[in-house]
C-alpha cells in the first residue's frame, strides 16, 4: 500500500504532522532521551506517537538521522543504515 496514491489526505496530514513535530525539536534540541546500548551521547531519540526520530543533538541544526515507527526493531533499522556502537 501506497498511502500517498491510495489516500492523498492522510499522506498529506502524516507529512505535516512530521514537519511540525521536527520544527518543535529544532526548537527545543536536548529533547528526548540517549539509547547507550544503539548510540552514543551524541544521538537522542525523541518519541512523537507512533514514531521515533534519532538526531544529533549537538549539531546546528540539528541533524536528523532517521524517522521510524515505533513497531519498526530500532536497533537493527539503526544497524543497517548507520555504524552503531
């Protein structure tokens, strides 16, 4: 499934709730909280229902590593894609 082909109105209110929840993070950068056992200090993840972002929280801006669901296995999403711990 395509939500963005099948359903065009929901697509369009995932991405801009997305959005805004990040401008909030840009704003408050430090919100969230470390994983040590995927991560080190320099990454936070920040939990907005149902998804997960890891960012480096340090940097300015902010930089965005990954957006996730929730149901997604973090810790292998994160192995495939980044160098973990």
């Amino acid at each position: 499934m395509d939500i963005a082909t099948d359903r065009p109105d929901a697509a369009e209110r995932l991405r801009a709730g997305i959005f805004k929840a990040l401008q909030r993070l840009g704003r408050s950068p430090g919100i969230g909280h470390f994983h040590d056992e995927l991560l080190d200090r320099r990454c936070r993840f920040w939990n907005f229902s149902p998804y997960v972002v890891c960012y480096l929280w340090k940097e300015k801006p902010i930089q965005i590593i990954a957006v996730v669901h929730g149901a997604r296995h973090l810790a292998a999403f994160l192995a495939a894609r980044i160098n973990p711990k």
